[in-house]
C-alpha cells in the first residue's frame, strides 16, 4: 500500500538495489523533511549469482525485476533509475597521489585539468573499471587541508585519490540485468563502502575503524582513517561456506545445514552445548530417519571456518599495510554477522573494541529491517547522496550510457573537480 499521504509529493524518490549471493534487496525511499523515509521494500532470494557474480543472466534478471516490482507496489511508484550495489568483479581499492608544477603565479582551471589528466593515465594503467573516487584536500608546495586551490599562489600541487575498481566483464553483465529490467543504473556503489556507511558513525569512522561486511558468498573489507576510505577488498569467504561445512560433516541438505546454523550455530564455549542436542534428516535418506548432533558439534565445525576468515583477513591488512591504523574499533554486519559470539572471537585476535554493526531505522522503518543482513541496501540511499566534498565518495554518473563507461568516468572527473 503506498503512503505518499504521509510525505510531501515534492519530495525526491530514491531506489537502492543490492545484488548479492543470497538475496536481491531492494529499497524505495523518500527525502522529506530533512530526513530519508521508507516507502517500499522487496527482497528476493537470489537466483543465478555466486559470489556476487551473474553466473544466469535469465535467472538474475527474473530476481531482480521480482525485487523491483515489489518494493514498487508497496511505494506505490515505478522506478526508472536506480542506485546499484557492487560487489562483483573483485571489488578492490587502489590508492595513488596525482601532481604537477603550476604553469603560472598561481593555479588556474589549466591546472586543475592538468593534475587530474595524471590520474586519468594512472586509472587507465589498470585495466580495471572505476565505481567511485575518494579524494582528501589539495596540498599545495607541501601544505594541507586546502579545499579550493584555484586563484592560490604555489609551485606544485598535489592530491591524493582512492580509487575503488571492479573487472569490467563482471560489473558490465550487472549493468545489463539493470536495463534489460527498464532501469538505468544512476550512480555504482562498492557494497563495501554503502554497508560502512549504514553502520558506523562519523566520529567513527574519523577515529579510524574497520567495517568487515560477512554476506552469504564474499566478505568484504571496508577501513575508515580521519574520516576517509583508505582501503578496501574483497575476500572470497562468507556464510554459505560455514554451512557447506556443517553440510559436509553432518551428511545433510544445504538448507538443513542453513537451518541448524542458524538455530545452533554458536562460537561460545559453553558447557551446556554439550547437552543441548538437536536431530535432522540424513541427504539421501528415503526413508525418513533422523539423525543427532550437539550444539558442541556445530561449534567445533564452525570455529576453524571463522578463524581462517579472520586469518585471511589479517593477511590482507598487513599486506595493504594499514593494520595499525584500524585496530581502534572493528564493526562487524552482514547477514553471517549474526552468529552467536562472533564479535568476542574477533576481540579475542585483535585486542580492540568489536560490535555488531546495525542500520539506523529510517522514518517508520520496522524493526526488522534494522538487521545486519539489510546493511548494505540501506547504506545506499546515504552513499546516493553524497555530495563531491573532500573525505566523502564522489560518485561517477551511470546515466550517459551512449558513451563507455571509462569515457564517462574521465568526463565525469573533469566536472566534479
């Protein structure tokens, strides 16, 4: 039922999509008033995707026009263009400064097109796509926090960007699933990134955190120093592997398996595991028996799963050497975020404050939509937004479809600049 009777009929539409492993979600809110409001929400189990990846172009589009129509019968609207998720294609940061001499008493737009042609040529060096661009203040002749260079007196000027990229192959069949469902993909946001920003704080994020996102086929990392992305990554772990696991050592279905996690599955040594026992089907067993297993069981499955995550996790911020720089807080969301004790496991390794990391309710947003599980949908009518600001994500504009996507991004750098 639609419920523009509650808001202003100016106010601006807003769609947010979110393809992942398990579930296509999508969002439809309003601005109004200052605030964001829920207008409609469908979600789907996903179909034709692994890993965030379309592996069924048909399947796919099937999910997410039932996720779009949906969410539109409830807001009472139809939407043409829409905020898109991505978490396909090996979603990664890449950081990198861009500079060069001034030509003249001081910097002039000629200038400004110069340094930002530099950053072109080193993106273009990638061969990957580029979803958004995180830039900090301009230096000039070595001085910070500079936020207009132009008409400024120097000799060198200087940025530092953040890029995030995807492969192309993966993020262009996204993009297909989106027109062929009569939408226009308005702005790409890493999945990452929109999940970060639905559940942490400004002053977390300026005092320096790390957002670890566990979906149903990838985890991804998200880390935030004075307020600014500076890294980002996938890993290709989640919960479905956790189940797998138990599926394997219990001789069961998947979603057997999927249903003793949720119910059982626990990372608390408790001495009460071992008495709490529970039975299910055996996969192949025509005649309807049952089998038993303990709570302990389900633990000891589950808890080499979760140590190697957190391992492969640790690996990667050494290697991206910024490991000291977010050990202050973790944040922990996602739909396999919600295993019981998991947030004390990553305590355990890392010695900092860790949290389940929920998103704040929008206007009349039920409380079942505050779970871990809907992070990223949420995330993304705040990431829509933003606004071309130093340590805030500028956004590249999908909308120009005659032209490729790289040939939109170096214009779309040029403008926002």
């Amino acid at each position: 039922m639609a419920i523009f009777n509650h808001i202003d009929r100016g106010s601006e539409i807003i769609g947010a999509l979110d393809v992942g492993t398990a579930k296509v979600c999508c969002v439809i809110a309003a601005r109004d008033q200052g605030q964001h409001v829920l207008l409609g929400i469908g979600h789907q189990r996903a179909r034709g995707l692994k890993s965030g990846m379309i592996i069924n172009p048909e399947e796919a589009e099937r999910s997410v026009r039932a996720a779009v129509a949906q969410a539109e019968r409830m807001a009472g609207v139809s939407l043409d263009r829409i905020v898109v998720s991505v978490s396909c294609g090996r979603v990664r940061s890449s950081s990198f400064a861009a500079r060069t001499e001034i030509d003249g008493p001081v910097v002039r737009d000629y200038d400004i097109d110069r340094i930002l042609g530099a950053g072109e040529a080193y993106l273009e060096r990638t061969g990957r796509t580029v979803i958004q661009l995180m830039r900090s203040d301009w230096r000039l002749d070595g001085a910070t926090g500079i936020s207009e260079p132009r008409g400024l007196a120097g000799r060198e000027l200087a940025i530092d960007l953040t890029a995030v990229t995807a492969d192309d192959g993966p993020l262009r069949n996204l993009l297909g699933i989106i027109e062929r469902s009569h939408m226009v993909a308005e702005r790409l946001v890493a999945a990452p990134y929109a999940s970060a920003l639905a559940v942490t704080t400004e002053d977390e994020r300026r005092l320096g955190t790390l957002v670890v996102d566990m979906g149903a086929g990838l985890t991804s990392l998200s880390a935030f120093v004075d307020g600014r992305l500076v890294y980002l990554d996938t890993v290709p772990v989640g919960g479905n592997h956790v189940t797998y696991d138990l599926a394997r050592e219990l001789v069961t279905t998947v979603p057997e398996a999927e249903r003793i996690k949720t119910l059982y599955g626990t990372l608390v040594k408790a001495a009460s595991n071992d008495s709490e026992i529970f039975s299910y089907p055996v996969a192949g067993d025509d005649e309807g028996s049952t089998h038993q297993a303990s709570k302990a069981l389900v633990r000891q499955v589950v808890t080499p799963r979760i140590e190697g995550l957190i391992d492969l996790v640790t690996e990667r911020l050494r290697e991206a050497g910024i490991a000291g720089h977010v050990d202050r807080s973790i944040v922990l969301t996602g739909g396999a975020s919600q295993l019981l004790g998991l947030d004390h496991v990553w305590h355990e390794r890392f010695g900092c404050l860790v949290r389940i990391g929920r998103p704040q309710p929008m206007g009349r947003m039920l409380a079942s939509m505050c779970s871990p599980a809907f992070s990223t949908v949420l995330g993304l009518i705040a990431a829509g937004e933003e606004r071309d600001a130093p340590g805030t994500c500028v956004q590249i504009d999908a909308r120009r479809r005659d032209l490729g996507y790289i040939d939109r991004m170096h214009r779309w750098i040029r403008e926002s600049f």
